[in-house]
C-alpha cells in the first residue's frame, strides 16, 4: 500500500500521461466507455497514478481455487474514472458463487417440500456468452465499498481529491432515461458492465490485465470506478459502520423501507420481513425508523431472528417451525384488535383476504450452498416469495429484492384484484445520490445499527473464510477491511 509516492508530474508530464491514459481508456473500452460525453475542457488537472502497486483479489477459470490474492500494478486513470483507496467493503451473498468457485446446490434442503410442478430447481445453466468472457478475464470482485478518493479523472465532477465515498453497487448518472424519470435504481448504466464495457485497470505481475468487476472491483486495497458509481458521503463514521451501511444490501433494505422509491411506509404500519440476512435485517431498522408498529421478522436461523429482535422486530417467526400456516400466524399477529367493520376493524375473510401485514419486504433468494447453519424450507426461494405475496393485506405493498431460483406461481385473482402491489426492488428501490447520503445520517444519529449487522470483520488476507462464514450463513454479514 505504502510503496507508492506519488509525483507531481510537470504540466508538460501531465498532458503526455493524459494523452496516455486516454489512450489506454479508448483501447479498453467499449459501451460504457464509448457512451461516455467527449472530453471536455479539464477543470483540475489530469489525475495520473503510475506504477502505484496494491493487493486485489483476482477471480478467473473455474473450481474453489479460482481466486487469489496477487500484487497488481495499478494503470493510469483517465475521463470519467475515479481511484478510491478502499476502506471496507461488504463480502455480499450473491457474490459467493464467483468468488470462492462452489457448484451449484440442486433440490429441496432435507425436510423442505418438493418442488412445485415447473419451480423444480436445475442445475445454473453454464456459463454462455458475456458470463463465458466474464469467467475467464481476470476479475477483481465485490460489487460495493468505501473509502477515500485518491485521484479523479479530468472529467469527474462528483468528487474530488480526499472525498470519502461509497462506490454504490447501483450507478446513479442523473441523465439517462431512467434517472430523469426518477427511477434511478435502474439507471441504465447498470447495465454497461459486460465484458466488452470494463476497462483493464492494472496489470498482474505476468503482464495479464485485470479488470473490475460492475467497475467497481472491492475485493481489493484501491478501486477504479467511474463517476456515475460513486456518492460522496461527508462522515467521520468508523470505516467497517459505514461499509456495513453503504453495502448493497444495506442500502436495498434501507430502501425497500425508507425510500420514496417503492412503496411508501407509513407510521404505525404492520411489517413483516421475510429472511433476516443483512438485507432484511436493515429492513427491520428500516421498518423501526419509519415508525411500523408491528415488525415481524421471519427467519430458520436462530442467531439471525435474535438479531432480528434486537434491532427492533416485536416478532420472530421460524418458517420451519410454522410450515404451511406461517402465513395464517401472520395475519393472525396483524388482524388489529377485532374485526368490527364499522370501526376500522379488519375482516380476514373473504375471496381477496383483507389481513395481513400492510408492508411485506422478501428478501430470501436461492442458496448458493448448503447453510451449514438451519436451513430454510426451499433452497430455491420460491416458497418464501409466495409467502410473501400471500401475507400482504389487501391494499398492502410487496417489496421483492431477492435473488431466487426458478418461477413463481401465484393466486391469480389475488394477484389481479387482490389490491396487492408489487415493487421489484433492485436496490430496494432506492436512488443511490438522494439515498445513501440519508443512510448515512441515520447510521450517524444512532438510528441504524451497523455494529449489530457486522458479525464478521476481516482485514483483506482472511477474506476467503471470512467469505466461507457468509456462504455457510454462519454470520451475518462480513465485511472486508482493506
Ligand atoms: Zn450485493
Ligand atoms: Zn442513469
């Protein structure tokens, strides 16, 4: 980290690097790159790092030992690109299956029911087409991170020299047709990080080129990203308390709950949060900040309903344990103090079942390993997303975020007129820009409880078992310090 002193090249060096580094930027490049405006009039100088030396996690091939630690040569930065020397990064669940290697589970855990007709979980296809390149182009990982802004290309205008940022899973550009619709949790420049759109930005000790992965790459001591993925964030909190909260899923917990993005909210609302890993775990704060009167969490680790009860769940319900009536126990616990119509009293009968939670978060998704801790009833997700949909009261809102396997099978006139709405939540929901700045301020109000969600806190050398406790659901969240 420390063998780097950087120079201060004289304006003649600079304009030669910056010819340089743009140079390398356009060789590398493809959409995102080409997408990006022509270079304007600079308005600070050329930001050059040479030779600067770090240590990445670098991923490529296939099997367990598929990632390594490896001393990498930073290349030069140019345009859009910004250099952030890491502080922590979250080690997120649906990273596992890339980072240490692991095949695929199939089937039902022991106990779970049989796959639904058309849910039956297959083996992940194999790897086709983008995802084939991905694979074998020497990758660093981690979708997400903070840390401090070394050196901005000449045309970043978010940031500058020393700023502390969270390089968000989710781009926000501000300009692209779903920013300015206000729906920046699909900013369309998610979907410029295929192989032909990263840039090589250092190189392995053998010359071979390494590239971020989403331009983001936290599995190192620096990351090269560009401006549209990075939120300054004006904070003195401890770096492993703000990289619990900037994560990826911190952030779509926090904005499944929080945002205006998705469904609203309101105080005195009933919730229930359907898996308590980090995501839903940031839920249940989400929920206690919003002001739910009633949250219940729901959970087959037990570690993880007992976190969930001490950052502010009032129930925790094991699915395991209630099986087929878990849904029935849900809109028992938000049925309201009796069902007398003409005041305000809630009638759980009926073809559209009027009870059930107000606000549902699902945040499950398919294993990506057998849990070494209490497995769930599916290891696909499906079951827990239908439960979700079903324990919504009418009128109530569904925020999705997970990852699951297979397709889901619903009740149709529920899903037509049951007065149910579905937010799919990509980041919960959330705009990165208006959003995690907000975060922030509710982890330094004391209102989110990052220290709780940290279970595992590693330096970047015991990243692998640090990643094994993830993968095994033996914690609740890791984060990496760099
Ligand atoms: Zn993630
Ligand atoms: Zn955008």
């Amino acid at each position: 980290m420390n063998d780097h002193t950087p120079t201060k090249p004289s304006r003649r060096g600079l304009l030669k690097l910056g010819l340089a580094a743009g140079g390398a930027a356009v060789t590398g490049s493809g959409a995102l790159a080409g997408a990006a405006p022509q270079p304007q009039a600079p308005t600070r100088s050329a930001a050059v790092v040479t030779g600067r030396r770090f240590k990445g996690w670098v991923s490529r091939g296939s099997g367990p030992a598929r990632t390594t630690l490896e001393e990498l040569t930073l290349r030069p930065i140019a345009g859009r690109q910004v250099l952030v020397r890491t502080e922590a990064t979250n080690l997120c669940y649906s990273n596992t299956g890339v980072v240490l290697g692991l095949p695929p589970v199939l089937g039902p855990g022991p106990g779970g029911p049989p796959p639904a007709a058309g849910t039956a979980a297959r083996p992940a296809a194999p790897p086709a087409g983008g995802f084939g390149r991905l694979n074998a182009m020497a990758l660093i990982q981690g979708h997400g991170g903070v840390g401090v802004v070394e050196a901005v290309g000449p045309e970043v205008r978010r940031v500058q020299v020393g700023d502390r940022v969270c390089v968000s899973g989710t781009p926000h550009c501000g300009a692209c047709y779903q920013c300015l619709r206000g729906r920046s949790d699909m900013c369309q420049f998610l979907g410029r990080q295929g192989p032909d759109d990263l840039v090589a930005m250092a190189d392995m000790r053998d010359g071979t080129p390494v590239y971020a992965n989403s331009h983001i790459g936290g599995l190192a001591e620096v990351m090269v990203t560009f401006e549209e993925w990075v939120v300054p964030v004006f904070t003195k909190a401890p770096a492993v308390d703000l990289g619990m909260v900037c994560s990826c899923v911190a952030v779509a917990g926090l904005g499944a709950t929080t945002s205006q993005g998705t469904g609203i909210l309101r105080p005195g609302s009933s919730v229930a949060v359907v898996g308590c890993g980090p995501l839903g775990l940031s839920a249940v704060q989400g929920a206690r900040i919003s002001g739910a009167s009633a949250i219940i969490a729901i959970d087959p680790i037990r570690a993880r309903r007992e976190l969930a009860l001490k950052v502010g769940a009032t129930h925790a319900l094991d699915p395991n344990v209630e099986g087929d009536a878990l849904v029935a126990k849900v809109r028992e616990l938000t049925k309201g103090p009796n069902d007398r119509l003409w005041a305000g009293g809630r009638d759980a009968g009926g073809l559209l079942g009027g009870a059930g939670a107000d606000f549902v978060v699902e945040a499950v998704g398919a294993d990506a390993a057998a849990p070494r801790a209490e497995r769930g009833p599916d290891p696909t997700g499906i079951l827990p997303l239908r439960q979700a949909y079903e324990m919504c009261a009418a009128g109530g809102d569904i925020v999705t975020t997970s990852l699951p396997r297979g397709n889901i099978t619903l009740p149709a006139v529920l899903f037509t007129i049951g007065g149910r709405t579905h937010h799919a939540g990509q980041a919960g929901g959330c705009s990165p820009m208006r959003d995690i700045p907000r975060f922030v301020a509710m982890l330094d109000s004391g209102q989110y409880d990052a220290k709780a969600l940290a279970t595992t806190v590693v330096p970047i050398e015991r990243m692998r078992e640090a990643y094994e406790e993830v993968v095994y659901r033996t914690t609740a969240t890791a984060i990496m310090t760099a």
